[in-house]
C-alpha cells in the first residue's frame, strides 16, 4: 500500500487550511515587526522579563529568523522575500543605531545575529513554501 493512489480529499482540505494559516501569517507580520522593534529600543520590565539568562544574540536571531520566515511565507516565497530580507537586515541595523540613542548599547554582533537569523529564516520559508508548492498544496497567488 506504500504506493497507493491519494485521496485528493484530503489534499483539497489541507490545502484550504495552509491558505488560512498563510493569511493569518499576514495579518500577524505588522505586529510581529511592532514587537521586535519594541524588544530592540525600550528599556521596560517585560524586556527584562524575556531576557532573563538568555543570551541576547539568541534573541536577536530568533527574532529575525521568525520575521523572515513569516514575510517569506506571506509572499508565497517568490521574489520579493528577498526585498523583505533585506528590508529587515535594513530594519535591524536601523533599530541598532537608535538603540545607542536610546541609552542601551549599539552592538554590530546584534546586527550579525539580526542578519544571520534573516539568512537562515529566508531559507526555511523558502524551502518549506517550495515543498508545498512541489507538492501542489500551495497556490503561486495569481487567483488572489
């Protein structure tokens, strides 16, 4: 039975469910960007309390990783993911230089792990929208 014929029912409902996750994705990304940069400037005890024994280029590369991964499946993985990654590599060098301005210390191994992140999360989102693509289970978004 290892080679089998497919429900096709079962594909069209998977289908219909990743569609929604990706529009929840997009309606997730502004927010998700609104934290970050929250995370990078203030000074505020919910900073404190998410940072606690965590090294913080950990953070960092989480962070943008995250980010990344979201813009890329939010545009289905095509082209302007690379705008998107290098908006964010932008986004974070930007939010370094004020974060010297704001009383916290500006730190290019930030930026290193900000890039580093947006890199690896370009990859996954890139990786994982072209296996459901191969698959048939993603639209290339012309219908929308």
């Amino acid at each position: 039975m290892l080679f089998a014929p497919i429900d096709r029912g079962w594909c069209v409902t998977l289908k219909k469910i990743l569609h929604l996750v990706r529009r929840v994705d997009v309606w997730l990304l502004p927010p998700a960007i609104a934290f970050v940069a929250y995370g990078e400037l203030s000074q505020g005890r919910l900073v404190e309390l998410l940072t606690f024994n965590i090294w913080d280029k950990v953070l960092h590369f989480t962070a943008y990783l995250g980010l990344c991964v979201m813009a890329t499946v939010a545009v289905r993985a095509d082209r302007r993911a690379l705008w998107w990654a290098l908006g964010l590599v932008a986004m974070g060098g930007t939010l370094e230089i004020i974060q010297g301005l704001t009383g916290r210390d500006a730190d290019i191994f930030d930026e290193l792990a900000n890039t580093l992140g947006v890199l690896t999360g370009l990859g996954i989102g890139w990786f994982g929208v072209g296996f459901l693509r191969a698959r048939n289970l993603v639209d290339d978004g012309a219908a929308e």
